[in-house]
C-alpha cells in the first residue's frame, strides 16, 4: 500500500529542454526512446517555441529561442540540454498561493507555473510546475523520476525546497559517491516514491560533473527514468547509438546512462524498475530482476 503524503508536489512529470535545433533533439528522443510528440506552440514569458513530447508517463518540452529572452540567454551561456525541473501538483492554485506566501515571485502561462532561480533563491534551479494529469504511458521509458541539480550550496538548496513547498525534509536522503565525487540530498516529495531533485556538491573538480560546475556554476545537469526492460532498451541503443550510451554491454543489467550527444544535451541515467531505492533509503523496496 502506498504511503499517502500531504505534499504540494505530488511527482516529477517533465524536464524542459534548451536547444537551438528543436527539430533534431525532439527526433533524438522519438528515436532513441519511442517518445511521441503530441504538440507546438510558444511561451512567451520565456520567448520561446516549445515542442512538447510525451515520455513515459511524462514530458520533455524542448525549447527553441523565440527572440531575445530566457531561453535564448540560456544558450548563449550554455550548449543547451536541461532548462528547468517540472513537477506535478493536485492543487496549482495552492502552489500559487504558497508561493505568494513565501514571496517567491513567477509567472503563469499556458496552465503552467514557472519560476526562475534568482526568485526561488536556489541558484540553478529553474522549475515549471503543472496541474497533475493522468498520462498513458509512451515508449521505452516507465517515467522520470529525478533531476540533478548542482550546486555547493547543497544544506540551503534542500532546506529551501523544502520551506517553499512545505516539503517533510525527514525524508531526505543524503547520498554521496567517491567513484562520482559528489555528496548531497534526494528530497523526496513523497516518501513512498522515488520522484525527487538531487541537489548535490561536485566536490572533486577533476571529475566529469565537477568539470562541468567549473564551467558553468549552479546549474542542472541530467535525469533520470526508470524502465521495465533495459535489455531491450540497450539493444535499442547499442543498434543506433553504439558510441553514445554507458553500461554493461551482456548480461543483467541494473542501469545505463545514455550520454548527451545522443539526447540533444541531456544526459539521461535509466535504471530498471525500483533499483533506484538502492540509494534511495529504502532498499527493500527492490525487486527482483527478471530480465
């Protein structure tokens, strides 16, 4: 039975994406991870196109600058790839109205709550936050479950998450890795899912994500989905994309990552379903893998 929270935030649902190729990232994914694209239209707060796909039981919003504005500054201080964080709620009017309380300032567009970092106060992360809908799965991917979000900031990132959307904070969990070199919180918004931002400190610089904060400071970095077969998801990638994804190439197979090139800028981790609560606090949630 599923543990049942009073959050504001019920689920991660979406990663929108920067690029100046729309056209070719959507295709990257539709490719890749069967997903579908389902619309076209702009948003004008960020001046931006924005092509819409439909990913697992959620999105990837791809943007495109529509002139000079957010999206467009963006890119020219970065290659392009993750843009903002999204999450579902039940109540967007009670997120409103929360974040009118805390004084954090956004703007709403095409049903949608968006909120950049120097408002939030996080540095780094930008958030788009939708009203929670039911959505048929699409594709290779189950979901996404978590963006990582990249800072030194690492206590006061979580602690303000977790103030803004009146988040229980108890049920973060800390993680750390030497082989990645970073340490930090999961803060989990239902502690009964694995839907999270995993805000982190990139502490050794000679590694791959501490070479990218050298670069590029506060930012968002990649995702993460699960999927209820990797075997066929890796045969998939190792057919189109030989070159451009990472894990055990035969056998059994708890997780992959699919590097940037392949994804138009994304680097998106896939582990198979439930093996993320392995670092998650809560392994006996596993199951077993049967494939």
């Amino acid at each position: 039975m599923k543990l049942m929270v009073n959050a504001m935030l019920s689920r991660v649902d979406r990663v929108q994406v920067s690029t100046s190729d729309p056209d070719t990232v959507a295709d990257s994914w539709v490719r890749l991870l069967d997903a579908r694209e389902v619309g076209r239209d702009t948003i004008a707060a960020l001046s931006a196109k924005r092509i819409t796909l439909d990913v697992g039981n959620c999105q990837i919003e791809v943007l495109s600058p529509d002139g000079e504005g957010i999206v467009q500054s963006h890119l020219a201080s970065n290659p392009g790839g993750p843009f903002a964080a999204g999450f579902a709620t039940q109540d967007l009017s009670a997120v409103k109205t929360r974040l009118k309380e805390e004084q954090v300032d956004f703007q709403e567009e095409t049903g949608q709550v968006l909120i950049e970092p120097d408002v939030l106060g996080i540095a780094g992360l930008r958030l788009v936050i939708s009203q929670d809908e039911e959505r048929e799965r699409q594709g290779v991917l189950q979901n996404l479950y978590e963006v990582t979000h990249l800072t030194v900031e690492v206590q006061a990132a979580a602690d303000d998450f977790a103030r803004i959307f009146k988040l229980d904070s108890k049920h973060f969990v800390p993680i750390n890795s030497e082989n990645y070199g970073y340490d930090g919180y999961l803060t989990l918004v239902n502690p009964a899912e694995l839907d999270r931002i995993e805000t982190i400190n990139p502490y050794d610089l000679d590694k791959t994500m501490g070479r990218f904060y050298s670069k590029f400071g506060a930012s968002l970095y990649m995702c993460y989905g699960e999927c209820d077969d990797l075997p066929s998801l890796r045969n998939r990638l190792q057919e189109l994309v030989p070159n451009d994804w990472t894990g055990d190439r035969e056998g059994p197979l708890d997780g992959l990552f699919i590097h940037p090139k392949a994804l138009g800028g994304v680097m998106l981790g896939v582990s198979r379903t439930t093996f993320a609560w392995s670092w998650s606090g809560s392994p006996e949630r596993i199951q077993p893998n049967d494939k």
